[in-house]
C-alpha cells in the first residue's frame, strides 16, 4: 500500500538530481559520438527517483530495489566508458555484466549483503574502467598525429575522483548504525552533493570534447609488442618508405593526420606501419609526428624569410591545431618558449 511522503530537503535534492539526469540524457542524445550515454544517465534519474520514495516509504507490498541499483552501479560506469571508446563488442559479452544486478533484484531483503556486494562492484569496475581508458589513451597514441584533441584524461581523472568518493560511501555505508541520526543524514547529503558534482562535470566534459576515437577494440592489437623475431631490417625498410612520405609529401602538416592514411597511401597494413615507427624511432606514432613538426618549426623560427610570420601561425602550418599543446611541446623539446627560442636565435645571428 502507498503512503504519503514529505518533502524534505533531501527529497527536493533527489527530484533535481533526477530532472538533471534526464536533461542530461537529452543532450548526449543530439552527440552522435555520446549517445551511449544515455541509458547511463537514465539509469542514475531511477536510481534518484527510487531513493525519494523509498527514504519517503513509498514502497509497493514493502518491495524495494535500491539495493539492486547499487549491485548494478559499477556494471554501468564500466560499459558506458567501453561504449564510449568503441572497445564494447556488444551482445552476450556485454550483458553478462548485467546477470548479477539482475539477479540480485529477487534479493533486496538482504540489504547490507547487497551494498556490500555492489561497493566491492563498483570499485574493481572502476579500475577496470581506469584500464580501459589507459588503452585508449595508448592506442590513440599509436594511431593518430593529434592525440591531444581526443584525449580522456578529464575522465580518468573524474573516475579518479569518484573511486575515493566511492571508498568513503562504503564507510559510510557500514557505520551507519553507530552514526548518530543528524550526521548520518548530513554525511549522506554530502556524498549525493559530490556525486551530483562529478557527474554535472561528465556532462560539461563530454559536450565539450571535441573529438573522440570509439573504435579501440579494432585497433587494440596496436598497443601490443611485436615479437622479438620480427625482422628489424623489414622494420627499417618500411620505416624509410614511412618517414619519406611523411616529409616529402608534407604530410605531418596535416593536424588530423591519421596512421590509417599512412598505410593506405603505403599499401601497407597499419599493425606493420605501428611496428615500424615505434620499433625504429622509439616513438609511438602521435609522438614521431610531433617530432618532425617541431624539427621543422625550430628551422622556421630561425629562418628570416619567416620572421614576419608569428609563432603561432608557424606551429599551425605544421600541422599543430591547439597553441596550448603546440607550446607544451615545444618547451619539452627545446626547454624554453617557441618566442624565447626565436629571440635568442635573432640574437645570436644579429651578434655573429
């Protein structure tokens, strides 16, 4: 039978978290690349909904399924994040992470059993997560000159943040019965403060990604070594044939340069191309690109038929599209500021 519930502030929060929720899932849905996150965002609206009626008593025959949300939590964060980097195959493999939430829906009596459960969930899934998103970060290395404009490192480090979020709910969960009522209400609201933060910056981060690169699972195998037997002198060769074109054709100056476009133009497969760069230069491919568009900035920069072109046009026409990525590689390689670097080599012209 239904009761009537108050609306407390806590209740008021759980309605606004929800109606956010929803807002998200609206707005992921208008990004081709983020619409996997839909039912991520869905999934964390009932999760807030369920909370308001049951912390109210509203309940159906005393049935509730909060439990079960919390064994299903950790599943959840970690398909949304294989969906979103493309290392998802989908089908069987994917709902089997699903069997035990299911399953758990018939035993939600078993309250304390079932938070424990789904905390133990939630952070192996994360570190599971974590790995994923250190194979992405690789394998984009690996295919793509503009690494930078795809990168997740915002969203390793928001699940960062969240697995600590996660270690303190999970004490919070086991002491509630020694924590005084007042506290124990308060220190709730807290957590649902911080998570209503993270997942508000996951919205804001992936409207705002620019790019994104969802198809690791088929380009994995790039992250893996070769074996030792491998030819080197097959390396080398191939290797030449790869740098002539990159330099000849200029092709480095293009920002969204791709391995794929290497291989294809080659006839080569983009696994050989992979082995070759990084076994000969000691590179992965995003960083032997830069290096030859930074070689050929740092003779621009000195040359004076360039002086009356700017820094930034310079490190644009060789294939860089962000200043601020342009200039932190610049200054690992050369330890100073491009602009630093092109008025002492003025300097020591205008002196010799």
């Amino acid at each position: 039978m239904f009761t009537s519930f108050s609306m407390s502030g806590l209740t008021l929060f759980q309605l606004i978290f929800a109606w956010q929720m929803c807002f998200a899932a609206i707005l992921v849905w208008q990004n081709p690349h983020s619409r996997c996150l839909v039912l991520f965002f869905v999934f964390q609206a009932l999760l807030s909904l369920a909370n308001v009626f049951e912390s109210a008593g509203v309940t159906l025959a005393g049935y509730v399924i909060t439990p079960a949300f919390t064994v299903a939590m950790g599943p959840v964060w970690y398909l949304s994040v294989s969906n979103l980097v493309g290392a998802s195959t989908g089908g069987v493999k994917s709902a089997r992470h699903l069997l035990l939430p299911l399953v758990s829906l018939s035993l939600t009596h078993y309250v304390q059993p079932l938070i424990a459960l789904g905390s133990i969930m939630l952070l192996c899934y994360l570190i599971a997560s974590l790995k994923l998103l250190r194979d992405y970060r690789d394998t984009v290395c690996q295919v793509h000159a503009d690494a930078s404009t795809i990168d997740l490192t915002w969203l390793t480090r928001l699940l960062g943040v969240y697995a600590v979020l996660s270690v303190v709910d999970f004490v919070r969960m086991n002491v509630q019965p020694m924590t005084p009522m007042p506290w124990k209400a308060y220190w709730y609201f807290a957590h649902e403060v911080g998570f209503f933060g993270i997942l508000s910056v996951l919205l804001i981060g992936i409207i705002k990604q620019p790019l994104l690169f969802n198809r690791l699972a088929q380009y994995q195998a790039l992250s893996q070594c070769e074996a030792a037997t491998q030819d080197k002198q097959l390396a080398q060769s191939i290797f030449a044939s790869v740098d002539a074109q990159v330099r000849e054709l200029g092709l480095f100056c293009q920002p969204r340069l791709s391995i794929q476009h290497i291989a294809d133009q080659l006839s080569l497969g983009v696994k050989q191309v992979s082995w070759a760069i990084n076994s000969v230069s000691g590179n992965n491919f995003s960083n032997y690109i830069n290096e030859i568009r930074l070689e050929q900035i740092e003779k621009q920069l000195v040359d004076p038929a360039y002086a009356q072109t700017s820094v930034l046009d310079i490190a644009m026409n060789n294939g860089f599209n962000a200043k601020s990525t342009f200039n932190q590689a610049f200054k690992a390689r050369t330890g100073m500021t491009p602009t630093r670097y092109r008025m002492r080599s003025t300097l020591s012209q205008q002196l010799n």
